[in-house]
C-alpha cells in the first residue's frame, strides 16, 4: 500500500467517519454515559438525547420519531423485521416474496425460514437488476405475508421501483420491508409517500459509526393491537419498545443522528457532485478501455456507485494492483469479498460466472476529490493492459 497517498473509492463498503460525527460523539462519550432507562438526572440526560436523535433520523425519512427502533446493525435490522413479520404472521400465510438482488442480510434470513417450512419467492430481475412490478403483483398469493425488496443494491447500484412496490403491497394488504442501507441518506425517501412498512438503515455507510443502526417500523395504530406487526426475536429488557432490548448505545446514536443531520443537509449538493464524478468515471473507463461494460442501470443507480465489467480478467487482482499504487476499490460485495463464488448479484443479472469474476465497483464518496479521480482514471488503464497481456483468458 502507498502511504503517501490513498485514495478510498469503497464507499458503498462503508464510509470513513465524518469528523463532526466524531465530534459530536466524543462529547456523548462524556457527557451521555447514563444509562437512557435509569431516572436520574445522568439516565435522563441520555434518554433526552435519544429522543433528539428519533427525531432528527426520523425527519430524513418523514416519519415519527416513535417509529425508530435502534440496532446494533443493517443486519440486525432486516433479520427483525423478516424474522418478526414471519413470526407473528404466520398463521395468516407462510409465504415471503424478496429479490434476487438482495443483500446476505435478508438472503440468508429468508432461506433461513425456508428451512422453517416458509415458501420464498425469490423475485428475478433483468440485465440492469430492476424487478417487473407486474411480476411481483402476480405472483403474490393469499398466502403472502411480505415483501422484502432492497431500496437499492450495494454491488451494481441499481434503485427499485419503491413507491410502485409500496402501493402494490398496500393494495394487497401485504407488509413491505425494505432495506434501504445503501440508500438512506444518499437519495430522497419516504415512507409515508412510498408506503413503506419497515426500512433498514446502518450507519456506517453515512460517515457515522460502524455497529449503530435502525429499524423504521411504521406505527399502525388502530389497524394492528399495540401498533405491533411483528414480534420481537430477541427478550430482554423493555428497551426500544421491546423490539430490541439493550442498554441503549447511546453515543453511537447520537453520532449516527448527527450524521443524519449532515446528510440531509448536504444531499442535494452531494448528489450533484458524485453524479458528476460517478458519470465522469464511467464515461472514461467505458470509452478508453476496450473490453468493459457497465454493470447496472445507466440512470436509475445510486449517485456514487460505478460497477464495471471488465473482460479476460479477475476482479481481484485489479483490486490489488489498485492497492498497490493507493487506490482503494472492490469486487463483488463487501462482504462476500473474501469468497471465490462469483457474486450472486451479478449472476442475477445474467452475467455468466466467468463474467461475474471480472467485476470491479467504484464508489464516490463525501471526501473524493477532483484529484482523487483523475488519479483513478490514469492509473487504471496500464494496470488493466498489464494483467490482460499475462492473463491465460486474455483476447489479445
Ligand atoms: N444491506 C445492504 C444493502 C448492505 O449494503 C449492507 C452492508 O454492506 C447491509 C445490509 C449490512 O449492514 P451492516 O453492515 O450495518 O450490518
């Protein structure tokens, strides 16, 4: 690795912290050490400033501060919404309809229920990654409980039809999850408009703290007993309604409120700008070197996610030839990155497994510069025409 200069294109993998996150959250440390149940006036402290926190995160999203449910994670969120929505549910039909796009955290969940004798409809997309809503109408039965269907994906960018999905799901009677961890606080939401039951967030991908997240779960009122539609997975104490018990981490939460504040107040310029550097580097990679094509959708993609193929050779050593000359980007997904089996994600779209090996996904972030893009785009090329010239599925 260079140390001199490192350049993070991984965003979409997780974000450096913000340094008022940092800020904000080192006071908390200080100040907000109470625990947010206990009645003095330290306890209150905390309590007072998860309630500010519900607020500001709940406003990104248009909907009640009481309708936020913190977890330790992205993860964490979607296995209580799925995991809780099938429990409770389950006596009025056994069946889930989810993607194929989907993230590992709702993936595995739900095959974890299929394993439970619930029947998962795995929803295909096409070439860009796009579901039919048409399709997903039609093949919701009486026995549908759920759709769980991702905002937008974190490999290839692409953002779902969400209010069309929304109005379906309400049309049918049918709870919507979605998780929105790539795209909460990149790109507008809401939840009222979009009629979205559950959402996903994290806030590790919005230049706030790694292990704080949170579940929006959509107070139902009168419809449901208790505004409740799913059960907890966890017991504990009474903590976030009982839907997570916990002492509550409250600093991280004040960071990832903060965060939050950033984010919103600084969309619309920074949907502008990584457009622009997202388009800028697809352009060029497209345009100068032959053999590569865009993976995902042209227009409806995350403002800062660039995932290319690249032909006759491995997404891998691209990434550590990259690294080698200070360039941070990836391969597959963040997580499954480590693993030799080409991306599901890409397979979903129809690349073929040899296809899928030879991805490489860009992704724009906060504290990317001009600079910091020009320098990708030159040292791209001659790493790409040395691997091709020594690989043994080069073209020549
Ligand atoms: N869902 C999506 C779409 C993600 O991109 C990620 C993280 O990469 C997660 C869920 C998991 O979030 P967390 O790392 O907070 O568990």
């Amino acid at each position: 690795m260079n140390t001199s200069r490192y350049i993070y294109l991984d965003n979409a993998a997780t974000t450096k912290m913000d340094e008022r996150v940092i800020e904000v959250m080192n006071e908390h440390f200080k100040t907000s050490y109470g625990n947010s149940s206990s009645l003095h006036s330290i306890g209150q402290k905390a309590a007072q400033t998860l309630v500010k926190s519900r607020e500001t995160i709940a406003s990104l999203i248009n909907a009640k501060r009481e309708e936020i449910i913190f977890t330790s994670s992205g993860t964490e969120a979607d296995n209580i919404a799925i995991l809780g929505a099938a429990a409770k549910n389950q006596t009025r039909g056994k069946n889930i309809i989810t993607s194929t796009l989907e993230h590992h955290a709702v993936e595995n969940t739900c095959k974890n229920l299929k394993k439970k004798g619930f029947s998962i409809t795995f929803l295909p997309v096409d070439k860009y990654g796009l579901i039919d809503t048409k399709e997903l109408e039609d093949m919701i039965t009486d026995e549908t409980i759920l759709i769980s269907i991702m905002f937008a994906n974190n490999e290839i960018g692409t953002i779902e039809p969400i209010k069309e999905i929304g109005a379906i799901a309400k049309k049918h009677d049918v709870l919507f999850h979605t998780d929105a961890v790539q795209a909460f606080g990149k790109i507008p939401i809401d939840v009222e408009a979009m009629n979205i039951d559950m959402l996903s967030a994290s806030a590790h991908k919005l230049y706030g703290p790694k292990g704080v997240g949170m579940l929006y779960l959509r107070n139902k009122g009168v419809r449901e007993s208790g505004g409740k539609f799913i059960e907890p997975i966890m017991y504990g104490g009474g903590h976030e309604k009982d839907m997570r018990p916990s002492t509550v981490n409250v600093p991280g939460i004040a960071g990832f409120a903060k965060a939050v504040e950033l984010a919103k107040n600084e969309m619309p310029k920074e949907i502008e700008i990584q457009t622009n550097y997202r388009d800028k580097i697809i352009k060029n990679v497209l345009g100068k070197i032959r053999d590569t094509y865009l993976n995902g959708h042209p227009t409806k993609r995350l403002p800062n996610n660039a995932n290319f193929g690249v032909r006759f050779i491995e997404g891998e050593s691209i990434v550590l030839d990259l690294d080698s000359v200070g360039i941070a980007v990836s391969t597959g997904s963040a997580c499954s990155s480590k693993s030799l089996d080409p991306s599901h994600v890409l397979l979903a779209i129809g690349l073929k497994p040899q296809e899928a090996q030879g991805s490489l996904r860009v992704t724009v972030g906060r504290f990317t510069t001009d600079d910091d893009v020009e320098y990708f785009l030159e040292k791209l090329p001659p790493i790409i025409n040395r691997l091709r010239k020594m690989s043994p599925l080069k073209s020549k």
